[in-house]
C-alpha cells in the first residue's frame, strides 16, 4: 500500500480538496451512492450533497460499494435540492445538472477554470434530475454518447463527470507524466 501512495483516514481528511461538490438527488440506489462515495475519495472531491429518499450513511449497501469511503469524504444531508443549491451558491459554486437536455454543454468541450467552484447534480435512475432542480442551475453537462444507449448508470456517469473535471486540475507529478 506505501508504494501505491495511498493516504491514510487521517491523511485524506487533511489533505487539500478539488472544489467540487457531488449532489445526489433521489437515488433509488443504496450501491450506487456508495459507488459515488468512492469516486469521490479516490479523485479528492470536496464533498457530497445527499438530497430527498437518497440513502445516507450509516447504510449496509452503501458500505459494500463506498469501501470505507463513506468515512472519508465529506457529506450533507439535505430534504430538498433547492436547499443544496442555496448553500452552494451562498459558497461561490456554480451548479450544473448532469443531463442530456437542449443547449446542454458537451462534457469534453467545456472548459472550467482550476480554481472554480462547481457542484453537479446527478439525478433518479430512471427519471433523472428533476426539471425543476434544472431551473435551478447554471446549465446540463452532457457526457457525449456515440452508441444506441444514450444513458448510463448513475455511479458511472459520475466517475465519468468527475474524471473529466478533475483531470486538467491535477499536477504533471500525479497524472504519471513527467516534465522535460
């Protein structure tokens, strides 16, 4: 484990977040929020938002999937989305929803600025995020889709999303590339 870099509890808990912020509003799944918890630790993000019939820990099945994640990252609990967001942007985040919806911006065209802050919200597996919830935010990141299913599992389009937003803020040294 010491040659693969891996931090402590302790070690993650102090070390310097990405400012992004998970929101999870009214996942069916207990194993795909535990999925998310994961992710989340393994890409240094701020934090998770859990809103509405969400599971939250403590909980079995997101204990399964999050290994031991759910005692690392941060999380909120809220009743409603609209309260997230309220306390995202009294924080300075700008708010996205994840979802295929018209004028979306293409996940692999947007570009975001190291510093900024953002929160994205990833809605119901079957219904996605509530039409209302997008009223609410600065726009849709669409992750671009080239098969016949234009839809993915909630726990990987989050890794998805979260890749693409934490990778142009990461130093030379822990993409594994060097500089010359």
């Amino acid at each position: 484990m010491e040659e693969l870099g891996r931090k402590s509890v302790e070690e993650f808990r102090q070390s310097e977040k990405i400012p992004i912020i998970i929101v999870l509003e009214n996942i069916r799944s207990a194993y795909n929020v535990g999925s998310v918890f994961r992710t989340s630790d393994a890409f240094l993000i701020e934090a998770i938002y859990i809103i509405g019939y969400s599971a939250k820990p403590p909980h079995k099945e997101i204990k399964k999937t999050a290994l031991g994640a759910e005692e690392t990252v941060d999380w909120k609990y809220f009743k409603t989305t609209a309260e997230a967001v309220e306390e995202l942007r009294r924080n300075g985040f700008n708010v996205y929803a994840a979802e295929q919806a018209e004028g979306s911006f293409k996940l692999n065209a947007i570009g975001f600025e190291p510093e900024e802050k953002i929160a994205v919200i990833f809605g119901n597996e079957v219904t996605g995020v509530e039409q209302s919830t997008i009223g609410l935010c600065d726009g849709c990141l669409e992750i671009p889709q080239l098969g016949m299913k234009h839809s993915l599992n909630i726990a990987t389009a989050a890794g998805v999303v979260l890749w693409e937003l934490v990778r142009t803020r990461m130093p030379l040294s822990a993409k594994g590339e060097t500089s010359l």
